[in-house]
C-alpha cells in the first residue's frame, strides 16, 4: 500500500533559493518528482550567508587561530588600559546593563565548550549500518545566532519567516508556542520585538542524510599528524545536512581522534588522501606548504570520451559564480589557475586519466576537464546541461548569463527529485528494525610508514601489509551496528518525521575523482586506489 507520507530527497537540502546546502549541491539528469515544496527545517539555513548561526559548529582553520606576538610593555599597557576602562564601566553600569552583560557571558560560555567537538556534541546521537550505508539515529539539536542590527524592533516571527525561509510560518510559530525557539533561554510570545544582544535559540529534530558505510582506513598516524583514505560520500567536516555523517565526527567518535585539525578538504564526493594536523604548529607546517604550493598532488579520475594523447595543460582562470551555492566556471575575471593532464588508461568509452593540480582552487579538477570537454562521467554538477547543450566545455554555457545560471542551478536543485532511483525501486522510509540487513563495518587498518634512512621521511606504500590495527593505536573496539529501537526518536512537530526517505545508491554515493598521492617538504602519502580506476591495464607503479 502506498504510503501517504510525502516523498523528498534526503541527499539535498530543500526549500528556497536561500536554503541552497552551498556544500552539496549535487544535479541529476531524470528527476522522479518535481513539484518544490516550502517544506524544510531551521538547521537548513546553517550554512546561508544572509544569517548565519553561531559559528561554534564550523570547523575553524588553523590559520584563524594565530595571534600576533605581544611584548611585555604592550602587554602591560593593554593591562592598564582594560584596568581603567574596567572602572569606568563599572561606575556608569545599570541593572539593564549588568543584565546585557550578563546574557554576553552565558554566550561565551558556549563558545568554550566548541560546540561540535565536545564530547557532549559527540554524544547527541550514534550510528547504525543498514544497506551498505552508515545511517544517524535523529537527535534534537539546538541552533544559536544573536540578533542581527537589521532585526533590532522586528517581531520574532516576522523575522524567522522572512531570513530562514525553509520552514513553513506555522512551524515557527509551534516553536514558539513550545518554547522551543527562545531568546536569552526564556519563552517569549511570537509578536515579542528582538532587541540588540538577544540570543535566539531555536532546538530542532535534526534528520541527517546517509553516507557509505565503507571505513575510513588510516593510512598514516604519529603524534602530530593523522591521514586517512576518505570515501566518497562523506563530507570532511560539519556542513549544511550533515554533522555527525562526517569524517570529523567519525574519527572522534569512532577512534577518539578528536580535536583534530584540518589542513585541507576534499569534496564530498571525492575520495582520497585527506590530512589533519594533531597539533596546531604541525597543521600550520602543513598548511604553509600547501598554501605555499610546496605540496605536489596527483589525482586520478574517469572521463567521458578519449582524452588526448601526450600530456594537456590547462590554464583557464576559474570564477565562482555563486558563493551560496558553490558553483564555479571558466572566467577571465578569475582567479589563476594551472592543472596537468595525462591519459593514463582507458575504461570502455571513457578515459582514465592523472591530474596535477598546481593551484588550489575551489572545483579546479572538475571545471577544467569541463572546459576540455572531457568532464568526469558522473559528476552530478558540471556534466550537466544546465550549462547548455556544450555542458561548459569551451567555456559556452549555452548564451545564458551566469545570473540565470545561478537561476537554474537552484531550480533544478530545489525540485522534488530522488537521484537515480529506479522508478519501481521500494521507499524505505521510517526507521525499523532491519537487524537482519545490517551489515558491521570492520575497524580499519593502520599503517605506519617505513623511514628511508637516506631522506628520513615516511613514504606510505599502497602495498605495504598492515602493521598495527585502529584497536591498538586508538583503543577502538568495533560496537554492535545493528539497528536499535531504543535509540529512535520523534518529534510531533518535526515535518521530517512524516517524510518517508529513499536510501541513496551507489552511484550517488561516487564520483570518479580521488586524490591518489600528496609529496611535501620531507614526507609523501599514498592511497590504494578505489575500485572504479583499477577496471583497467594500467600499470601505476609506472604511471
């Protein structure tokens, strides 16, 4: 019998133009279901730059964190001077200050619990494994943001309507009538006017989207660095829909690597090398040779078509065209960018093909080959014909302005579709008991690198034979996946409760893009290469 409940995408973040997930845009060519639906959470906006919630849950840089050095006189006279200026403030406070001051304070103490990476966060929820897939039980969670100048004398509801449009009013409205979204920790009536340093706070039953449920296997760790092999599908760090479906939470709550320290980011659907500093003077080293272009990196993807001989370079200046969205194409007016070529091997009609990417820019890999006219075979964005009949190659977006690009983009990613289903294929929806389909993801392997005795850097070899397991190197043991009733929760309120969600695919969880080997100053990693580019004869000892 069919269900009554809606069917939406649990694979992209819904509603309007300005609840676009920026990180995840993710476009398919057959779309099942394509009526747009207003229908959505608060969490939704996370990632919005029109108002942005408090950035506690982001995963900062390290290169934020420097802070110039001080001298001693300096030091001392700033002493003075908050000394002084202490006393002043303290002779002219009133109680409507002290209160001001004091709702300041409950907001920094927030800030020093790093919401997203205290064991508190870690603990909200847990993982199940079910078709292949490691799946979040749904957990309450509590957004912030202080009140922007231009909300200062605006009705609350008014507000929340108009800035987080993906909720219905009437969803903001219950909120308030629950005493889910408050200001500085207090009910207030839905017509209650926002003042200056009001901390809104708005609890939600957050739905996270599934992941793969393949490990992340370690390929190298020592006291000041970890590098994993990422696979495709989970995001780096917390992001629009996911949170704990993310490499961040998974290696502190899985391997109690926590605190980690990112030193650069991989698509979500890339897989590969991806390195996180252990302490903040190695992420910084680390971070310095890749901003530096001190760190060679080698790619390897799968193309549509046969990709020339000899080696191509491509040197195309690449413009995002949309910040909110995270969409990029060829521009003069951008930034420089340089990438390498080479076809390396051939699968059926397509190519596989090594990429040196010798700037860094958002989506270069992916956008060159566009331009080339060679794009990846399953990438969901730029081998699309939103941009035109072309798909971008040359640069011909089909004599569209990049305005109405940015249109359509949203468009196709705001419609109602599931990506890649079968039109028979069964809609599993509610969580249930399905034990017996569960499939336990094994711990994953360690290896520590060999020393060259002459170079005296580590030199991560794909054929080497694990040394040491996760278990020892983390004091990790595997729990029990199968799924647990006992851990679910609902909420009346919550529409994503009513919603039944189709499970992913493989082919939504890959593309065909992984970043194989990084070298820097003393040191070099490398990953075994994923299953798509070894259904060739290709000799990448030689490569």
């Amino acid at each position: 019998m069919e269900s009554s409940k809606l069917l939406r995408n649990a694979q992209t973040q819904h509603g309007d133009a300005s609840s676009v997930d920026v990180e995840n845009i993710f476009l398919h060519r057959h779309m099942l279901y394509t009526n747009p639906t207003s229908d959505g959470n608060l969490h939704d906006r996370e990632d919005s730059p029109e108002c942005v919630w408090c950035p506690d849950d982001k995963d900062g840089s390290p290169a934020e964190s420097k802070d110039p050095p001080i001298s001693i006189s300096e030091e001392k006279s700033e002493t003075q001077s908050k000394e002084v200026l202490s006393e002043k403030r303290k002779a002219s406070s009133t109680d409507d200050e002290g209160h001001v001051k004091k709702v300041k304070l409950e907001a920094n103490s927030l800030k020093t619990k790093r919401p997203g990476f205290s064991d508190e966060r870690y603990d909200e929820t847990s993982y199940y494994f079910e078709n292949g897939l490691r799946k979040v039980y749904p957990y309450f969670f509590t957004f912030t943001t202080f009140a922007k100048g231009r909300w200062v004398d605006e009705k609350i509801l008014d507000v929340f309507v108009r800035e987080f449009r993906a909720a219905p009013p009437e969803e903001y409205e219950r909120s308030l009538e629950a005493g889910k979204l408050t200001v500085n920790s207090e009910k207030v009536p839905k017509d209650y006017k926002i003042k200056h340093n009001d901390l809104l706070a708005n609890v939600v039953h957050r739905h996270e989207v599934p992941v793969t449920s393949q490990p992340i296997k370690i390929v190298y760790m020592d006291k000041d660095i970890v590098v994993v092999n990422k696979p495709a599908s989970i995001p780096v760090h917390p992001c629009g829909r996911y949170r704990h479906n993310t490499v961040v939470f998974i290696l502190a709550k899985e391997h109690n690597l926590k605190n980690l320290r990112t030193i650069h980011r991989l698509d979500r659907l890339t897989s590969g090398l991806l390195l996180f500093g252990r302490t903040a003077e190695k992420a910084r080293e680390l971070e310095l040779q890749i901003r530096t272009r001190q760190v060679q990196k080698e790619y390897v993807c799968r193309v549509e078509g046969r990709f020339p001989d000899g080696i191509v370079e491509c040197n195309e200046k690449i413009d995002v065209v949309s910040y909110k969205i995270g969409v990029c194409k060829v521009s003069p007016k951008g930034k420089d960018c340089k990438t390498t070529f080479k076809r390396i091997g051939e699968v059926g009609s397509d190519s596989i093909v090594l990429c040196k990417p010798l700037t860094g820019r958002m989506h270069q890999i992916r956008v060159h080959l566009q331009f080339l006219g060679y794009p990846i075979s399953n990438d969901p964005l730029y081998n699309h014909e939103v941009f035109g009949p072309l798909k971008g190659r040359g640069g011909d977006i089909g004599g569209i302005t990049e305005e109405q690009l940015i249109s359509n983009l949203i468009s196709i990613h705001n419609a109602e579709n599931w990506l890649g289903l079968e039109g028979d294929q069964i809609v599993s929806g509610e969580i249930k008991d399905v034990a017996a389909s569960t499939s336990v993801v094994e711990a994953p392997s360690v290896v520590q690198a060999p020393i060259n005795s002459e170079t005296e850097k580590p030199v991560i070899s794909k054929n080497l034979e694990p040394s040491n397991d996760i278990a020892t190197q983390t004091c990790y043991e595997e729990p029990d996946r199968s799924f647990d009733s006992k851990k679910t929760t609902s909420d009346p309120q919550c529409s994503e409760c009513k919603i039944n969600y189709r499970d992913p695919g493989t082919k939504d969880l890959i593309m065909y893009l992984h970043a194989w080997k990084y070298k820097g100053v003393g040191w070099e990693y490398e990953t075994e290469l994923p299953e798509w580019a070894c259904n060739s004869n290709i000799d990448y000892d030689k490569v």
